[in-house]
C-alpha cells in the first residue's frame, strides 16, 4: 500500500510497463482497429464483386483538395508530438501553443471534408441508390460515404477531446509528471490519422 | 453520469411513445372520416338516383385456368377448374368495372355505413374480385379455407395492411382516405388477386355482369362519373340530375383498349424514407 | 417418430454416403458420450465425500493431458478426413454433377417456388419452357441440375429425404445436384427463415419412372398456359404493372420491390 | 512474485476499504450511480435475470404455439389484435417471438450474466484490487446497457412489431420492410445491439486494463483463479467482436434508413457479406457465452471436490487456444449459405480442430472430481449438471461440423437442440452455480439449500425433457423457426413430441418459480452467510460477507494458487491464497452449506 501511494498516478514508473489510463486507450484503439476492418472488409468486397461501380480516382472525388486535406491532418499529428514532447519538460506554454495548433489543424480537416461533401452531393454523388446520379454506381457513394463519414466523426470528437485538453492545460492540469491525459488524448490522435491515410489510399487512389 | 441519465430518459421516452403506438395496432388508421362531422343529409324528396351499364364490344378473352393442384383444399372447392375474374362480360356488357362519383358533390360529407364490408377469401379466391368501401367503413376480411392467407394490401395513399390468417378467421380494417384502386395480394397463393376502391361518399357501385349500375339518393347537381376497370382502363362521364330526376349514363369498353394504362398508384418505395411514419400514423 | 437416431430411408444417390458419415460420428461421439457419462456417475458415487475422508492432493498429470489431446485430435481429422470426399461430391455441382444431367431452374420468392422446366428440348431459356409453382418433378435414376436463385430475401431449399439443402441467395445463382433413387412423393421445405409464410412455403416433389416423366413433360410442355410462362405475358396483372407499378429507376429497382415484384409474376 | 504496481486509473490510487469508516455516500451514489464494482454486478445481475424472465417468456409463446398449433393462448387476447388475435398466434408475431427470444437470452441474459456480473463481481476481488482501474466507466457500461435493453423492449409495442428476422438478422429480409412486415422495430434492433456493443466495449477495457494491472503482489498471471483467465479471455474477444457487429449493424441500418444497398443484390449488395460480418463476431461470441461458465464451473468444482483442479495450466492454454480458433471457424455456420463449397471444407477442418480444447477442459473436470471428496452442495450440483450437459452439446456439436452430415441437420431442430445444450444445459447451469456459490458473498445470506436442490432437480429432469427429443426432431428433418409443423405431411407424425416438449417447457419454465422465490426470499430472510461459507481458497472468502467498499483493508498479498485443496500435513481441506507459508492452521474451517 506505501509504495503503492507514493506512486504518481498517471506516469510510467519502475516495475510497471504501462499505466492504467494509456493501457486502456491502448485497448480501446484495438477494438477501433477491428471496427474500421469490418467497414474496410465490406468495402474491399464489395468493390471486387462490383468493379464496374466505381469510378476513376479523380473524375468525381477531388484527390487533389482531399490531398492537401491529409497533409494537414498528417501535420496536426506532429504538432500533437509536440505538444507531447512539451508537457514531458514540463513546458507549459508549448503545450498549450502546440495543443491549439493540433485543434485548428483537426478543424480545418473536418471543414474541408464537410465542403467536399456539399460539392459532391451537389453533382448528384450520394448515398443510397435512388438518387444517385454521379459516375460509377451507388455502392461507390455508399461505401465513401460510410468510410470517411465514420472517420470525420472520429477526428469531429478528437476536435472536442482536445478542446477539453487545451482548456485543463491552460488551466494547468498538467505537469511534467503527470500528463497522462495529454498521451492518451495524442494516441488517440494518431491512431485517428493512421486510419485517415489508409482510407485515403484505398477510396482515393486506387 | 448525466449523459446515462439522459440515456435512460430517451429510453423511457422511446418505450413510453411506442406503447401508444401499440395500442392502436388492432385499428389500423381507424376513426378519420368519423371524426368529421357530418353535413347535411339529403333530403328524400330531393335526392336524385343515376343508372347506367357498361357495355363492352368485341370477344372477351375467356377467364385464364389456375393451377391450384399445389393447394388441395383449394383445389376441391373448384371441381371444374378456377379462372382468373379480371373480365367478366355478359352479353355485350362488362361486368366487374368499379364506377363512383370522381366530382361534383363539392364539400359535402356523408356519414360513413355502419354495415362492414366483407372480402372473403374462399376456395383461395377472393371474394368479391373488385370491392367498394367508404373511409371509415369496416372491411372484413373472412378466411373461409382454414389454410394460411396473408392479405397484402398495396395502397399509395393509404396505409397498408400486411396480415396473415393463419385458420378460418376474420380480420377487421379499414381505410382512412379516397383511393382507386387498393391492389391485393396473397404472397402465399401468387394467383390470388383483388382490388378495393375506396370513397370517402357512399356513391359507388360495381357492375355485375349484366354491367348495370345503380347510383341512388344522390343529391341534385351535375356529376363526373368515373368507370375503373382493371384491364381497360377508366373512362369518365358527365351527368346532370334535377331534384328527384335521374341520369342515365352508359360507358363503352372494347376489347382493343386491353393494355392501357390503368391509373394506379406507384407502388411502395423500398427505400421510401416515410415509410416508418406511414405505419406509425397507421397505430393512432 | 424415431426415437432410435436413425435417419430416414434415402433416396439419393449421395445420401447413403451422407448418412454412412452421420452414422461414423454417432457411433464415435456415442461411446465417449456413454464413457463420459458413466465416469462421472462412477466418480459421484465412489468419492463422495465421507467422514474422514481426504482428496487426493495432485495438480494433474503431463502424460493424460497429452493422451486426451492427442486422441480427440486424430478423432476429428478422421471424421474430417472422410467428411470431405462427401462434401465436395454433394456440393460441388459443375464437375460433380453427370455432364447428361437434367436442368432445372428453381427461382425462390416470398412463399411460393416456382420451378422452369426445359421443355421436351431438355434445353432452359427456349420457347419450350413451362413454369410450375410449388410443383416439382424428376425423373428417377437420372441426375438433375438445378439452377437455384431467389427473387426477394433468403429461401433454403430443403429436400429432406435427398439429404439436399441449399441457401437460395438473391443475386446469385447456385447449382444444386443430385439424383433420384427411388419414384414417389416427397416434399420440397423451405429452411431459412424468410417472412410470414416461411412455414407455409412447401411443394410437392414427385419422382416419376423415366419414360412417365418423359410423358408428363410432353404434355405439360405442349400447352403452354400463359398463366405458367415465366416473362410477363398478356395477363392483365401484368399489363396494369408494367404501365403503372415500375418505378423510375427501372427494372433492376422494382425487382426488389415486393410491392411490384409480387405482380410481376405471371 | 512479480511487482505489479497498484493503482486506479488518474489521478488516485486505490481507494482501499478503511475499517470502522462509516459509508456515508448517499443513496444515489450507492445503489444507483454506484462506482462499486460489486453494487454494479449486483445491478446488472437484476437486468439480466429480469430479460432472462423475459427471454424465457417469449419461449413459452413460442412453445404453446408448437404444442397447440393454431390453439388460442388462455388469455392471449391481450397480446392485441396485431400479434394474437383471439389469442391466436399469428405467424408474423411467432416469427417476432423466436428472433427476441434468441436476442434478449444471447444479448440482454446470458451475456450480461457470465461478463457482467461475474465479471463485476470477481474480477477486482480476486486480483486483490480495491475496484476496477477505471470505476466511473464500469457505471457507464452498465447504465448504458439499460437503455439498450428498454429500446429492445419498446420494439414490441410499435406497430409492425418487433424483429422478425431471426436474431442472426440475415439481409434481404432484416433490411427489407417490405419483406419482413417489421418497420420501426427492425431499426430499434439495430439501434439497440450498437447501444449495446459500447456498453460491452467500456466492460472489456476496463476487465483487461484491471487483470493486467492491477493484480495483488504475488499474483501471477498461474495464480490467477480460472474465473479470470476465462474473463480476461472472453473480454478480448467482446473487444475484437463486438466492433465488427457494431460496424455490420451501421451498414445494415443504413440499408434500411438513408437507401444504401450493402445487402441488396439489384443494386450489387451482397446478401452473403451479413451472415460473414455477423458469424465473424457471432463465433467469438458463441466462446463469450460459455468460456466464463467453463472458469465458473471449474472453480466450483475443485472446491466441491476439495480437490486441486486438474491440469490447472492445460486449462489455461485450452482457454487461450480456443481464443485463437474462434477466430477462423466462423464460415461453419454457413455451409449451405452459397460460399464456395471448397471454403467449407476448410472451414470444417478448423471447426474439428477447437472440439479439441472443449475436449481437455471437460477430461481435466473428470480428473479433478476423480480421487476428490465431493460435497453436493447445491452450485457443485449445477457444475456437475454442466459438465454432462455440455459433453452432449460438444459432441452434437461435431455433426454440424461435419459438412455433409451438416447439409441435412442444418437448420434443423438438431442446431437447436445443439444451441440449447450448449446455452441453457452449458451456460445457465453454470450461471445457476456461480449465482448459488457467491450470493453469499455479494448478498450476506446463503440461499436455502433445500429449495436449490428442488429448483435444480426439476430444472435438470424437464431442461433434458424439452430438450433432448428435439435431436431427434431434428433427425426427423424438422425445420427451426416454423410456425406450424403440420403443414408438411412428413412433420404431421412429429406433433406428439412437440407437445410433449411443450409440456415440459411449462414445467420448466415454473420451476424457475422457485429459483425467483429462493432469490427473493433468502435477501431478507436468508441465513446469515459466513465470511468462507465453502471453505474456499480465493481472496474474496478472506473478506467479510459482503466485503466493504473498496473491499481489502490493505493490499492483500498471493502466496499460492487457488486451487491448494486437501494439500497434505494440513488440518484444513484448504489453503487460502493470502494465507502466509508456515501456518499448518488454514483458515477457521466452516460447515460447508450444502
């Protein structure tokens, strides 16, 4: 019992691997993995029995745009590391500074991402099959829409997640001891951009 | 801890709203044309009787056989082989053909029959082929064989019903809104086939096969009569009674207008966003 | 009623072979079943606990454990090993199924089957075709193919006494083969559950002698009722259908539709 | 002994019990929104055997209707015009029934029993943790599986009725209105299984995150009681399952809400893609129905045998092996779906394969009551009734993995029977077991003994009688989920035994009557329960009954295994596992409560 309150809380220390908070986002992000596979399995099925609904990359998504799109969020993973590697030296006003960029960057995706989707639906690229009217089939629509839809609502939460971060930082929750929030919030952050450059590959490119 | 407070509320509220959805499960979008309360009655020393008949030139094709060795029961109760009903001509008249006033009766409303109308299923036929109902009036459905029949009626602009009768059995509905016509099926029996037309005034009539028709106690004034037959299409009619006057109308099918459109609502769309709500209205 | 775990009599050509396996497991999974049982009766009985008495202190033994591993394992691959052979034979219908084999196409919806016989052409897809619902006939002795697909959801389609079942998939067109041994009635069950009138969806399956099976192909192939021809004819529910019923989006949309689908039969 | 260091998750550490301290945590905090591990266990305890009445409700229903085909139900009116007129059952309803029955016993009883509450209630004591390492996510699992349960309910009373799809919901027929009759109540399935899933999901994190990091000094990974391995086990497999149901659920609420075509062939949907996604998940979840009864079953009976349980490690590598097979078998429930012939025989190779580790467990719980000193109190009655009854389960389980036996039995009243012997035979017996074993501990009375062995016998005599002849019902060729047998000429011999099944599962179903009463009843009335009632080993028997908040006073330390029964130049039968070396004198030896 002694030791175990002389213990600080959320910081790796000796004899143990990992502390109970990051475990458990460790274990989370694992059941995240399995959930994005059944929606990337469906879609790989999907596309091999019905080639013919898809389009060329390019002809009705905007590569070029969602290109740009993924840099920002690949960058907002750095600036997170930052904003890591700042709490570790008890940095505070890294952490805050770098924690604010991470949020505009994961805004500024979720912006952009909701503009591509009014331009799509405008040129007749939907869910569902009645009023589909873009290229390819309406598996294509269905499938994008679940994929980066499920994605955009990931990094959508992600967005708030860190807002409630940047809000105990500025207040100055965390030290250079004790900065489990700040880990857990940034591995829940890459495993978000991870996913993104997946799917980016596999419904843009290819 | 808030947010599962929250939770539970929805929850509740979901079982809560749901539950009176259920309630008026056994009525299906009852009530309606009884609720509005009921104009003026015609008076007798007014009221105006229209008469015509459906002629029909040309052969009519004969009743196609049905094959219903699959169903026994069925089977034994047409010893000489069933036929399809879709044209039943007489001499030189067309039998089957649902005739109802489409115009001219203005705002009036007219109470709703208390006498229920029976469609019964018997010998995995129904009976009658082309059926009339006003809004609100109860239509019975009889399951006279003993042997499962699902009643699957396809309305546009009503609700519909899918249920089964598993044993001879009666099943009460009714329809809440004008429509012609209400298609109806048996998915268990492809063969069987019938059509409702409903009204929300009692001037309606099917011809029999004699073709004659009969409106009665119609009140004064000019009138479009509409005729409605399933393969031939519809055909419309103007008339003019004068207080306690009769009209004659007399409409003319051929056997050449076979394959026309027949007006008939768009079936139900599968991915019909409404459809819930349809239902939903259905348990009110 | 059996209450003696025996199947039925078989009267396909695979189905001996099929009930040959069921029988290998029922006697394997038998004995230990009974070996099993009666241990731990023995073991209830003979150590229960008594005054004074005092378990034995072990943690078990490397050697069993080994044993109780190892024999279970060479069990099941054997029964695998065997099960395979029948399996493919049954299964796999191109390769399988005689290259002379009768085709047929069964086409499954909410709750009736409807059968397409190749005529006296013995050839689908010809003017020849006829349809009947719910009625199935073979000739016996000889193998039949069947194309199996489904117009709405899910059906299975179950041949008790053939030891044939099949999944009727939407979308996809399955062979189902098998030959007949033995001329009589038998009944066509559907097995998935697939509405309403899933319990009511059998048909009557009759395996006639060769040439009378020829016969009745003749004479049923000779009309051909337009109630029973399979493309919309000129029956007036198709008529008001194909004018009224067919959404926008066209064919390929509505043939999912029961609301139209169900008047696209003929 | 390894240094697993202690500590809830940020920013405490364990809040350990403190004698003498008076609770002074208000109502709310204590029974509703509690935090303690226990009064959550006990909470999902009273859900679940509240939807297992359910469940078993439904099954009755269902039952009349076999037995009395067509016979209007005593009363049955009330169902309403739309599901029973006259007390008629009419088929869509019976169709509504089997898919519940099949979703509230799988979902909503059986799985929340064996994860929740053991799960709940085992999980921090024996470790020798204060609670779980993230106590505010336990109360958020259970109060977000509530409303889960409430939404499933309300599905019965909208109109069209609840999901007639089966509980395995297989597309066209679950995304199709139009198909199944069920509108509304279609969509609250999904909606309701996804609500669910998260519920799951903050339970597995948090039983992994507490077995692995919060284990009491001493306690290594082979002295774990099996209870937890079997947890630990089956939290893995919700966590990896249960987002793959989740994910299939969405595409198929997608199909039936916003016009998507995932499953709908005209539109390039493949019907086949739902029965993949859903027996990925549906096998794992087949092991998370039954491996914590297996860990249940072997506590219980070591110490009814006052015996060490045999092979403990062999146990442990079964566990951890079928956790791996059951990843790669899910094809066998769909040998007659239309997949490649040649995958199925592959997948039946497989599925041979994980009958080997059933096969260990069920020889090493032979060998530990071999040579034992049995004590028939009533959960080692129920253990021992698991054991038999999930021999026959497994083995009819190698018929359906039989591919070509498969093609006949499939879809059968033999999987049905199968399922049963596996869930109810298997998993209940085993969940009736654990519940008379630790009441005492979690409630502080013992139920009667004398109405535990009643219940038990009639449950065991009318359990096989409904249950067993619907093997040969199956043999017979019946088809599962038919309304009316009699409408095939080759069923029409078979009604006699529906009805006699019938008749036994009515009987069935009212001796649970008494099991309901013994509950009830002893909560009040029950006799005061001893700290160590069975004389057992494992760490909560070292606590008063119930153990207070925060449960140890200090952290406890592991010397030994938990299964050190009868060990020699001991007076006591039993070695607690805290319990310092050198003391010849267990603790004080109790009457065991039979």
């Amino acid at each position: 019992m002694s030791h175990a309150a002389a213990m600080s809380a959320s910081r790796p220390m000796e004899g143990m691997k990992i502390y109970n908070l990051k475990l458990g986002m460790w274990v989370f992000l694992l059941s995240e993995v399995m959930f994005f596979s059944s929606l990337i399995g469906a879609y790989i099925i999907l596309r091999f029995a019905h080639p013919e609904q898809w389009a060329e990359p390019n002809t009705v998504l905007n590569v070029p745009l969602t290109g740009f799109n993924t840099f920002m969020l690949i960058c907002s993973s750095v600036t997170m590391v930052k904003a890591f590697a700042a709490i570790e030296h008890g940095d505070q006003a890294g952490l805050r500074k770098w924690l604010i960029a991470t949020i505009i960057l994961g805004a500024a995706f979720v912006g952009i991402q909701v503009y591509e989707y009014i331009k799509l639906a405008q040129h007749g690229f939907v869910p569902g099959a009645a009023a589909y009217a873009a290229e390819g089939g309406p598996l294509y629509g269905s499938t994008f829409y679940t994929m980066t839809g499920f994605h955009g609502a990931h990094v959508t939460i992600g967005v708030l997640a860190l807002i409630f971060t940047a809000v105990k930082a500025f207040r100055g929750k965390y030290t250079s001891t004790d900065y489990g929030g700040v880990e857990i919030m940034g591995l829940y952050w890459h495993f978000v951009d991870l996913v993104w450059i997946i799917l980016f590959t596999i419904v843009y490119l290819i | 801890m808030r947010r599962s407070l929250e939770a539970m509320a929805l929850a509740l509220l979901f079982a809560a709203a749901s539950a009176c959805g259920g309630g008026g499960d056994a009525d299906t979008g009852g009530e309606v044309a009884t609720d509005e309360e009921v104009g003026p009655a015609v008076s007798p020393d007014s009221a105006a009787t229209v008469t015509g008949v459906v002629n029909f030139t040309g052969t009519a094709p004969p009743g196609e056989p049905i094959d219903m060795s699959e169903e026994p029961t069925c089977a034994e109760k047409h010893p000489d082989g069933a036929t399809t009903e879709q044209v039943v001509a007489g001499d030189g008249t067309l039998g089957n053909v649902f005739v109802y006033v489409k115009d001219g009766l203005g705002s009036r409303t007219f109470p709703t029959s208390s006498e229920p109308v029976t469609l019964d299923q018997d010998g995995c036929v129904y009976h009658p082929h082309i059926l009339a109902i006003q809004t609100g009036q109860d239509l019975v459905v009889k399951n006279s064989d003993g042997i499962l029949h699902n009643i699957n009626t396809q309305p546009t602009v009503n609700q519909g019903f899918n249920v089964s009768q598993p044993v001879a059995m009666e099943t009460t509905r009714t329809f809440a809104s004008p429509e012609v016509m209400i298609p109806v099926k048996c998915d268990v029996h492809g063969w069987m086939e019938a059509f409702i037309g409903v009204q929300s005034h009692p001037y309606m009539a099917v011809t029999s096969t004699d073709g004659t028709f009969r409106l009665e106690n119609l009140p004064p004034g000019t009138y479009t009569i509409e005729a409605w037959h399933q393969r031939y299409g519809t055909q419309t009619q103007t008339v003019t009674v004068a207080a306690q006057g009769s009209g004659e109308v007399t409409f003319e099918y051929s056997a050449d207008m076979a394959g026309r459109p027949v007006p008939m609502g768009e079936p139900i769309d599968l991915h019909d966003h409404g459809s819930d709500q349809r239902v939903a209205h259905a348990g009110r | 009623m059996n209450w003696n775990w025996l199947l039925p009599e078989p009267v396909s050509t695979f189905g001996s072979e099929i009930d040959s396996i069921y029988y290998l497991i029922l006697v394997i999974t038998g004995i230990i079943f009974v070996l099993v049982e009666v241990a731990l009766v023995v073991f209830m009985v003979k150590y229960r606990h008594r005054e004074g008495r005092r378990a034995e202190y072990s943690h078990g033994s490397t050697r069993l454990e080994l044993v109780w591993t190892v024999v279970p394992f060479v069990l099941v691959m054997v029964i695998a090993w065997m099960s395979m052979r029948v399996w493919l034979e049954a299964k796999v219908a191109d390769g399988h199924a005689p290259a002379d084999a009768l085709s047929i196409r069964v086409a499954a919806k909410q709750f009736e089957w409807n059968v397409t016989y190749p005529g006296p052409d013995e050839r689908l897809d010809t003017a020849d075709d006829f349809v009947k619902t719910n009625q199935l006939h073979l000739p016996v002795g000889r193998a039949v193919r069947i194309e199996l697909t489904s117009d709405d959801v899910i059906h299975s389609f179950f041949l008790p006494e053939f030891r044939v079942k099949q999944d009727a998939v939407p979308g996809m067109t399955i062979g189902v083969w098998f030959e007949a041994t033995t001329a009589g009635e038998y009944e066509l069950a559907c097995a998935e559950l697939c509405g309403l009138g899933h319990y009511s969806m059998n048909a009557s399956v009759t395996v006639h002698e060769s040439e009378a099976f020829q016969s009745w192909v003749s004479e049923e192939g000779g009309q051909t009722p337009a109630v029973e021809t399979p493309a919309p004819p000129d029956t007036s529910a198709a008529d008001l259908e194909a004018a009224s019923t067919t959404p926008p989006s066209g064919e390929d949309h509505s043939s999912h539709q029961p609301a139209s689908d169900g008047k696209e039969r003929a | 002994m390894s240094t697993v260091p202690v500590e809830v998750g940020h920013p405490s550490v364990q809040h350990w019990a403190e004698p003498g301290h008076r609770d002074d945590r208000s109502f709310l905090r204590k029974y509703v929104f509690a935090t303690d591990h226990k009064v959550i266990g006990a909470q999902f305890l009273f859900m679940s055997l509240f939807f297992l009445l359910v469940g078993g409700a439904l099954a009755m229903l269902i039952r009349w209707q076999l037995g009395w085909p067509g016979t209007p139900i005593p009363g049955g009116a009330i169902l309403g015009e739309a599901k029973a007129p006259g007390g008629i059952i009419l088929p869509e309803f019976y169709n509504s029934l089997v898919t519940m029955h099949g979703t509230f016993m799988i979902f909503f009883a059986i799985m929340p029993l064996l994860v929740g509450v053991f799960g709940n209630w085992l999980i921090p004591l024996h470790v020798g943790a204060a609670d779980m390492a993230f106590p505010r996510l336990n109360m958020a699992s259970f109060w977000t599986a509530v409303p889960a349960g409430l939404i499933m309910l309300s599905s019965f009373f909208v109109t069209g009725g609840a999901s007639a799809a089966g509980w395995t919901g297989y597309a066209p027929l679950s995304a199709v209105p139009e198909y199944s009759g069920v509108y509304l109540g279609q969509k609250l399935w999904c909606i309701s299984l996804i609500v669910l899933g998260f519920a799951s999901l903050m339970g597995a994190v948090n039983y992994i995150t507490t077995i692995v990091n919060m284990r009491a000094p001493g306690m290594t990974w082979m002295r774990l009681p099996l209870p937890i391995w079997s947890l630990f086990i089956t939290a893995i497999l919700v966590l990896l399952a249960i987002p793959v149901l989740t994910g299939a659920l969405i595409l198929l609420l997608f199909d039936q809400t916003i016009g998507t075509t995932f499953f709908l062939p005209p539109d390039g949907g493949q019907p086949l893609m739902w029965q993949h996604l859903f027996w990925y998940f549906g096998h794992p979840e087949v092991y998370i129905l039954i491996l914590p009864a297996m860990g249940i079953v072997s506590e219980v009976l070591s110490n009814g045998s006052r015996k060490p349980i045999f092979g403990y490690r062999f146990m442990v590598y079964a566990t951890i092996a079928i956790a791996f097979l059951g990843w790669v078998v899910w094809g066998h429930h769909m040998f007659q779906s239309g997949m490649n012939p040649y995958l199925g025989a592959t997948f039946m190779t497989s599925t041979m394969i994980i009958a080997v580790p059933s096969a260990i467990k069920v020889f090493n719980w032979l060998g530990t009551m071999y040579r034992g000193n049995i004590h028939f109190h009533v959960p080692m009655m129920n253990a021992i009734a698991f054991v038999a009854m999930f021999v026959i389960g497994g083995l009819s389980g190698v018929f359906m993995a039989s591919t070509p036996v498969d093609i006949y039995i499939h879809d059968t009243y033999f999987i049905v029977a199968h399922i049963h012997y596996v869930l109810f035979g298997g998993s209940l017996f085993a969940i009736f077991a654990g519940i008379y074993y630790w009441y005492p501990k979690f409630f502080g009375r013992l139920m009667s003994p004398l109405l535990g062995k009643i219940h038990f016998g009639l449950t065991f005599v009318f359990y096989n009688l409904v249950f067993f002849p619907m093997h040969n019902l199956g043999l017979d060729g019946m088809m599962r989920r038919i309304y009316d047998p009699n409408q095939y000429e080759f069923l029409q011999p078979l009604q006699p035994v529906n009805t006699l099944i019938s008749v036994s599962a009515l009987l069935l179903g009212a001796a649970q009557l008494i099991f309901i009463f013994n509950f009830v009843w002893s909560l009040k009335a029950g006799k005061k329960a001893p700290a160590n009632p069975w004389n057992a080993n494992s760490l909560e028997w070292t606590l008063p009954s119930p153990p207070p908040h925060g449960n140890f006073t200090t952290m406890p330390t592991v010397y030994r295994g938990p299964y050190e029964y009868s060990a020699p130049d001991r007076e006591t039968d039993f070695w607690p596992q805290s319990e310092p070396p050198g003391t010849r004198t267990g603790g004080r030896r109790e009457e065991v409560h039979a």
